[in-house]
C-alpha cells in the first residue's frame, strides 16, 4: 500500500511538471484539454491500465499558477471486483515556476476532493497495486526515485477521501476515511480512521500523522500515531519517524493488548498458539531492511517475558530472529503449543481424552521462517519439578526443528531434540531424548515421598510419528523408551498409595526405615503404532524384584498394565495379589488382581530369569553409568545373558 501510494504521489508530481513546463511555453489561450487525451494515453501506456483526464483542464496564470484537474480515473485490474482502482473528483494545486528550473517541485498548496482508492488481492494472491508483468525481474533501481520528483507539498487539504481494502482469502474488507485536520498550531495533519470486517471481526483502525510540512523537514522528525482494534485486541504505535517518505529512522513506542495471541494468526503469515491474556509493550527501530522491536517486556497470563524481536523478509519471505527471556515462567500459560486450551472455561464439558487432538495449521509452520532462543530459570509446574529451561528454536521452509529442548532438574538435566516437516500435508516428527543424572528427590519436590527419596534417573528416548496432532502423533508413534534408576530410594508412603501392598513385609523384612532401598529400575518400552509394551520393568530392591507388564494404548488411551512382587526370600508376608492397572490415561484405574497367576516366595526366582534378551534398547545405548553400578551389573545380565530358544522365548513372552 505504502509503496502504491508513493508512485500515486511522484505519478502526480510528474504529471504537474509536465503540465507547468509545457503550459510555459504556450500561450497563455492555449486550450489545456488539448492536452487531457495525449495525457492520459502516456500515463495509460506506463501503467498498463486505461488512465484518463474526463473532466476538463483549467488554469489561472501567474508566477505561482493555479491549475485544476477534474474527473480522473484509473482502471482496476481485469479480475478486480469494481471498474475503477482510483477515482478523483477535482484536483486543483499551485505551483511556483522558479522552483522548477531548479528541478524541484514546490506546491504551495494541494485540495483534493473525494479521492477513492481501492486496493485488493484476490483468490491466487494477485495484488491490483502490482502494474505490468508481476513475473519480470524487479529492476533494483526502480525504487530509487530522486527527491526531486516527490512534490513538496506546503498545504494540504483533503476532502472526502476514502480507501477501501479487500482480500478475500483472509476474509478482510477495510473501509477508511482520508482527511486533513487543522492542528492547535494551524498545521494541517493527515488523518486516516475507519472500519471493516477482518475475519468476521471487527476492525478499526485511526492513523495521525503531523504537518505535511514535516514531511520535508530534514532536522523535524514526523510525528505518527496509530491505534487499532481488532476484537478484543487493541494496539497502539507513536512517536515519530525521521524520514516518512522511505520509512527511516523509526523512534516509535508499541503497546498491545488483547486475550488470546492466536487472534494475531489473521494478520501474521505464521502459526500463533492459543494463550491466556497478554499484554505487551517495546520500543519500534529500523537498522536497513531490519524492522527491530527492542526492549520487549509483557505478561502473558501468569508469565512475565522480555528481549528482543527482529523482522525482516529474506528470499521474499518473512523472517523473525528473536531472543526472549521468562523471569517467570507457568507452563499453563504455554500449553496451546501443544494444543490444550490454556484457558478452559468451566461450563465446558470435561474432555474424556487426556491427549489435545486440536490439529496444527501446517501451512501456518511453513508461513515464516526464523530463529529464536527462550530461557527461563523461575518456572512454575504441576508435573516435573524444572529448575532451568533453554530452547533454541528454527524455522526454514516449513523444517521447524527445536535443538535441543534443555530442562535442568536438581544436578540433571533432559534433553530432546525435536524436528517438525511441515512441507507437505502431514507433519512428520522426530523426538530424541536424554535423561542424564536427574535426581529422584528433585522430581518428588514438594510431596510427602521427597525426603525418603534418593537415586539418579538416566534414560533414553527416540521416536517417530506422523499426525497434525499431539493425540494424531501418539497414536502412530514407533520407537523406544528406556529409562534406568539407580541406588536409590523410595518411600513406604509412596508404595502403598501406588497399592504395592507387599510395603508392609519389606518394612519387617529391613526394620522400620520409613523408605526401601532400590538397587537398580530398569524400564524398557518398545512403541509400535502408537502402542507402549513394557520389554522389561523392573525393581530390583534388596529383598524383593517388583514387575510390571502390559501395554498403553495411545490412540485409544487405554491401560492394561500389571504389577507384581518376587520376594528373594522365603517370608510369610509374601502372599500378596498382583495389581492390575485399567482405564484410561487421564483416568487410571489400579485393583487387586483377583487370582494371582504367577507363584509367589519362592527363592529360586534369580535375577537371571527375569532379564531376558527382550530388552531391545539396552544393548546399543551408553548410559555412562559406573562400571561398579547395580544398574550396570543388571545391563551385563541382560546382554551376556545366552540366547534362549526362540521356542521358549514365545512361550516365555506368552507368560
């Protein structure tokens, strides 16, 4: 538009200096609508669409002429959905002649009567602003048009003016009054205000700038102030620019707020996720082609955010560089990432699935593309106790890749690297993880189990998914999980919640210590096709090996899991149900198995027969575990382990 507006204004400086320089040298008689025709036929030929002079021609001779213009128009595009781009009912100006042998063009004054302008793209993104053949290389000093051919304007009035914005793919109409205003100090100031529709909501928009005078002035920055509504988003940008003609040297202050940023996806070529309310201020600049918003500080919801934000277009696309910091963090205000509502309403009815299946916009992910870094070191969760968050985050054609995702937990730390192909129809995911030295107590912070806790968490984590969903992801997921606890601890407390009701025979078996140590907890799961199988679950406590066996079904969230205890030594207190764990993942649902299966105190149930060759990630993953490690000698066990016959395996599996 700004660019449209410019060759609309050096296109009628032009036509000014032609008409003063050849009504020079005519007489004074002359008939100027002799000149209406060739006119409009050189602008038509420039342009590639019909311009035309309908009304007449008129001037009133002196030094300072006085010239009017009636009844132009400029056609619209063939597809456009009206005739006319550009309609102008009178157009009368002053221009002073010694100016123009100096090669300037001075207007004393300028009045416009009843301007229209249409702009609009239609369905394949055609712009009716772009002239000619939108296909030729862009002449890179077509832009650059000397100062002398942009009138300097000293008085401008503007009556009844009117520009109208349509772009039916984002569903936005704009309908805007253009006027001049008369300041305290008798400046006349452009002002633009109106209203429309942008994607069924409404939008208004007012603009002021200062004296058209200013527009000129080297050493007077132009005053700007804009504000606008978009629903319930309001935003507002002043201060002043210091070179208005080409946008350089912004000094500008940027305020917004609204109740959701996703609101912004109208607007924005980029995918925005749902967020609580925010409001967000920072300083405007420009450095070159760079568009820098500096200083940046908001809330958003409970979180408190600051940095620095940089756009730009590279390669005609749009480019965002940003480095952002959270002095608070609540991961509640952040959970539309991954598509949960970050803020529910409570007359909602409750989702009987715990996965959000609300899918992403993938042309959205392939919108824009950028880098940014987040970190925060104050961070508020319901679930793992995090300490510290690092991420640094890509975006390149539609490649969005998230490496690493670092969380700090106590002296450990998880890292994952996650990569989104958004270039087709389906995103294509992968996710690799690192559990390294993360402490048991840490991530029992807070509960009743910490102080009885102990044990050092390392894992492992590599999956594959399609899907436009987290819910999609899940249920075609493939891959493997491993994760390894060793000398550790864990709380009486914390087994009988669970419903390992064999707590009570370890406490006597070992005294009356509140927790029960754990040598080594190996958890292997394979994922096929969205299906979690336990290969090996094991607790390896000093008397006793606690099991669990079964499957999670991601697509359908259902669990049918089984837990149950080996006792190392003959006890009385042995005799214990195994647990069964039903229901879904949002609702799990454990009960005493009725008929135990599996025969209970003996002692011949060594460690051996429960490490089988089945756990299909420990062979190839480096744990950097001690060599003297509990978890360690398990990991030898189960691949030194001979090879049992595949006959027996299946019946073992069976089993």
């Amino acid at each position: 538009m700004l660019r449209f507006l410019k060759w609309i204004a050096i296109a009628f400086g032009a036509l000014i200096g032609i008409l003063v320089l050849t009504v020079v040298f005519v007489l004074a008689f002359f008939d100027l609508n002799r000149l209406c025709e060739p006119l409009s036929a050189a602008v038509s030929k420039s342009l590639g669409r019909e311009f035309a002079i309908r009304g007449d021609l008129t001037a009133d001779w002196s030094w300072t002429p006085r010239f009017t213009i009636n009844d132009v128009k400029l056609a619209n595009a063939r597809w456009g959905s009206e005739p006319n781009m550009f309609v102008l009912d009178r157009l009368a100006f002053a221009v002073r002649i010694p100016e123009l042998f100096k090669g300037r063009i001075v207007l004393p004054e300028v009045s416009v009567s009843k301007p229209r302008v249409l702009l609009e793209r239609n369905a394949k993104g055609m712009a009716n602003w772009e002239f000619g053949d939108r296909k030729k290389e862009p002449d890179r000093a077509e832009g650059q048009i000397s100062e002398r051919w942009i009138p300097k304007i000293n008085r401008l009035a503007i009556e009844d003016g009117r520009l109208m914005f349509l772009d039916p793919s984002t569903d936005t109409r704009l309908d805007m009054k253009v006027s001049t205003v008369v300041g305290a100090s008798d400046e006349q100031a452009v002002e633009l205000s109106g209203e429309g529709r942008l994607q069924q909501e409404r939008f208004i928009l007012k603009v002021r700038g200062g004296s058209v005078l200013d527009l000129w002035q080297k050493d007077r920055p132009f005053p700007v102030n804009v504000e606008l509504k978009y629903g319930k988003t309001e935003a507002k940008v002043s201060g002043t620019v210091a070179e208005p003609l080409e946008l350089q040297g912004p000094d500008l202050r940027f305020e917004a707020k609204g109740p959701d940023l996703a609101a912004l996806a109208a607007v924005a070529p980029m995918w925005i996720p749902e967020t609580p309310p925010y409001r967000f201020s920072g300083k405007i600049t420009r450095d070159g082609e760079r568009w820098l918003l500096k200083g940046f500080e908001g809330r958003l919801g409970d979180s408190d955010l600051t940095g620095d934000l940089m756009f730009t277009m590279r390669d005609e696309r749009p480019y965002v560089q940003g480095d952002l910091v959270a002095r608070k963090l609540d991961f509640k205000d952040f959970v539309g990432i991954f598509g949960a509502d970050p803020t529910p309403s409570p007359e909602e009815p409750e989702r009987p699935r715990l996965l959000p299946d609300k899918p992403y916009p993938v042309e959205g992910l392939r919108g824009a593309d950028g880098e940014i870094t987040f970190r925060s070191d104050n961070i508020v969760t319901p679930w793992v106790p995090v300490d510290d968050i690092s991420v640094h985050l890509k975006m390149d054609r539609g490649m969005v890749t998230i490496q690493p995702v670092k969380l700090t937990v106590g002296f450990g730390a998880i890292d994952s690297n996650v990569t989104l192909n958004a270039r087709g129809d389906t995103l294509q995911t992968e996710v690799k993880g690192k559990i390294d030295k993360v402490p048991f107590k840490r991530l029992l912070a807070g509960t009743p189990f910490e102080e009885e806790a102990a044990g050092t968490f390392f894992g492992r984590i590599h999956l594959t998914t399609i899907g436009n969903s987290v819910a999609e992801m899940a249920a075609h997921s493939d891959g493997g999980i491993l994760i390894l606890m060793e000398q550790g601890r864990i709380s009486n407390l914390m087994m009988e919640i669970f419903g390992i009701d064999f707590a009570e025979s370890l406490q006597k078996l070992i005294g009356k210590d509140p927790s029960i140590p754990v040598r080594c907890t190996i958890a292997d799961f394979i994922v096929s096709d969205g299906v979690v199988k336990t290969q090996l679950f094991l607790m390896d406590t000093t008397d006793t090996n606690v099991l669990m066996e079964g499957q999670v079904n991601l697509a359908t969230e259902d669990l049918d899991l089984r837990l149950s205890a080996h006792p190392k030594d003959v006890s009385p207190f042995s005799a214990r149900n195994p647990i069964k764990i039903k229901g879904s993942l949002k609702k799990p649902r454990p009960y005493p198995e009725p008929a135990p299966l599996i025969a209970r105190g003996a002692a011949s149930i060594a460690l051996g027969a429960l490490l089988t060759p089945a756990a299909a990630l420990i062979p190839w993953i480096e744990l950097g575990l001690a060599e003297d490690s509990e978890c360690h000698a398990l990991v030898d066990a189960a691949t030194s382990k001979e090879k049992i016959p595949q006959k027996e395996r299946k019946q073992q599996e069976r089993r």
